[in-house]
C-alpha cells in the first residue's frame, strides 16, 4: 500500500517579540480589579516566554508603533484583511525557503494553503507560484477557518492525494496572523487571545518516498454540546474568537472515550511520539490527564508554547518539525491531536519512516 510521508517541514516566524508587551497591554483594558488579578495569574501561569508579531508594539505597550492598535481604537476588519494581505506573502517565504522549496518547485504538483485569519483572492497560492516558479498547471486547494486543527486536515488531504496520484508531490503551508484579530475587552475569554496567541507559518513536502515520518490514519470526533466553547466568526471588527475557559475539562473527559479510535485500538504505551497542539498549559495537561500520559511525552509541544505561543494551525506543524529534526527512531510511532471550533478533534497516527 502506497504511504503518504511528511519529508521535511520548514518553519518561521515574524520578527518582533510581543509577549510582553501583548501581556500588558490587554492589562491597560481592565478596570475590575477581580478580573486583573485573574489575569494576572493566568499570564503567570501561562508557560509562554515569548511570541512573535508581524505588528511591533510601541515602547509603552499602549499599542503598535503603526498605530494598527490603541488601547482607544482597533481596526475593522478591511483594516485587518489589508494588513494580512501586505504582511503574509514575506513569511511564507521564509517558512518555503526554510523548506528548500526553491530546489523543490519545479516538481511540486499540489499546493494545500491552510489558514483561519487571512483571506485574500488571488492568495498566497498565486504568490508561490510566482515566487518560485511552480508550474501553472499546479492543483491548489485552500482548507479555511478550520482552527487550530487545520494543519491535520491538511495532511489529511494530502495523505488522499498522494495515495491516489503516487508520484504527486505536495506542498503543505499553514500561516496564520493571529495576532491581527485582537480584540478590546475586559472579558477573561477574549483577554486570553492577547495572552496566547502569536503568528507563525509552516511549509511541509509530502510525498511517497519513504523519508520522515509516514502517514498511518487519521480520526475525527466531535463534541457537539460543547460547540459553543470554540467559535471563531467574522464580525466588523475583525475574526472575534470565543475560547471558553471549561475546553480543558471537556477534553480531558472525551479524550478516554474517544482514545480507541484515535489509537485504532492500540494502547497508548505503544506510541513513543506525541505531538499534541499547545492549545495553552491548561489544554495540554488536559491531554496528558486524559490520555493518562507521561509528563514528559508532550515536551515537544511545551516547548513549542514557551518559545511561539498558540500560532492557530501552525503550531502542531512546529511541534512535528522538532519531532524531525530530534533523535527520533526508525519504526516508532505517534499520535498528533489538534482542537478547534465545534468542539471538535482532528487526530493523526504516524510513524518514524
């Protein structure tokens, strides 16, 4: 049977480290005191250093030196659109080049965008194939305002293609913008967008060639009476996101469930890798808890969160990259798991090619 494998995987992110400086800012919107200290102990307890911004914020942290944020004003979402427009083509050019694409392109006959804060037509489809000289008959699709998990969907897809079309060669890119679609807020729920999330694209090769780490299946779930704890809508000031402080608890409680059909079956101590999206600290022990897991098996994905944040779709891409390039073994196995809008799972097992 023909596998699909992911190859290689580049990543990158924007230039301007905002953690901080976001930190404080979303703290010049609260008036409660209550709310304050709450999230003044979350951000304590977040487990993030840093996260990085294509918006760079002014020394006082009272906004952006562009004035694209104000404590007194946020943008409507032309505003937004125009700026992922402007912004997105450069890092997914670094994210392709940290891939080789450039050797790559003439070769690739599929390209999968994946994104949920940024749309633009022609996109960045378009801008690839010119950059680095795609042919023009390339096959495109485009998996939007999936969430988090999107980046599984995405492999999903490929996974199909390549088991149909053996010789296809795919490129993979996520990019997502998060940190253009803050919103003004006193609210706990919506702070926690300042807190967590960050910008970050990747670029994956998927092809049949038995390199990296091979594609075994996939699983969905679906928890639909908890589908109002994520929501992403598109409203006049922007993508407004809902993340319900009880994702943690729901997860951790579907997880045991859920695990025989994510794993085929097998118990967990037969997966060796675990690359489980940093939803946040608290959604990651939620995993660990609900998938009765080691600590240390999701050091990958703390990792991620201490030094990128919650890059949306991105971010289980980055995880499986430091997968890569570790000291990984021939034959082990492993589990991805990403959450989004629904609430709703996408899983994936794979093992080391």
């Amino acid at each position: 049977m023909i596998q699909a494998h992911i190859n290689r995987i580049g990543t990158a992110v924007p230039r301007h480290q905002v953690h901080d400086a976001f930190r404080i800012f979303a703290g010049r919107q609260i008036i409660e005191a209550r709310t304050r200290t709450a999230f003044a102990r979350l951000a304590e307890r977040s487990q993030i250093a840093r996260r990085f911004s294509v918006l760079e914020p002014d020394a006082a942290a009272t906004g952006t030196t562009d004035e694209f944020y104000r404590v007194d004003r946020f943008p409507g979402t032309a505003a937004r659109m125009a700026r992922y427009e402007a912004e997105a083509p450069a890092l997914a050019e670094a994210a392709c080049d940290a891939l080789g694409l450039a050797d790559e392109a003439p070769r690739i006959t599929h390209i999968i965008l994946a994104t949920c804060t940024g749309f633009v037509a022609p996109g960045l489809d378009h801008h690839l194939i010119q950059r680095y000289g795609i042919r023009p008959s390339v096959e495109r699709s485009v998996v939007g305002f999936m969430g988090c998990q999107a980046a599984i969907n995405a492999l999903k897809l490929a996974h199909h293609i390549i088991r149909s079309e053996p010789e296809a060669r795919v490129l993979v890119l996520n990019l997502e913008l998060c940190t253009l679609h803050l919103q003004p807020s006193a609210e706990i729920e919506q702070l926690l967008c300042f807190l967590l999330f960050a910008d970050g694209c990747s670029a994956a090769l998927i092809t049949a060639d038995p390199i990296g780490l091979a594609m075994e299946g996939f699983h969905a779930a679906l928890i639909p009476e908890a589908a109002d704890q994520i929501t992403w809508r598109i409203g006049d000031g922007g993508f407004d996101m809902t993340l319900s402080g009880f994702v943690p608890l729901t997860l951790a409680r579907a997880l045991p469930g859920e695990a025989g059909a994510i794993l085929a079956g097998a118990p967990t101590s037969e997966f060796d890798l675990w690359a489980v999206h940093p939803g946040g600290r608290s959604v990651l022990d939620a995993v660990m808890h609900g998938l009765d897991l080691p600590p240390a098996a999701l050091d990958a994905s703390r990792a991620v969160l201490r030094d990128h944040g919650n890059m949306s779709s991105a971010t289980i891409m980055f995880v499986l990259q430091r997968m890569l390039a570790a000291d990984i073994k021939r034959g082990q196995r492993g589990c991805a798991l990403a959450f989004g809008p629904g609430l709703s799972a996408e899983t994936m097992r794979f093992r080391v090619a």
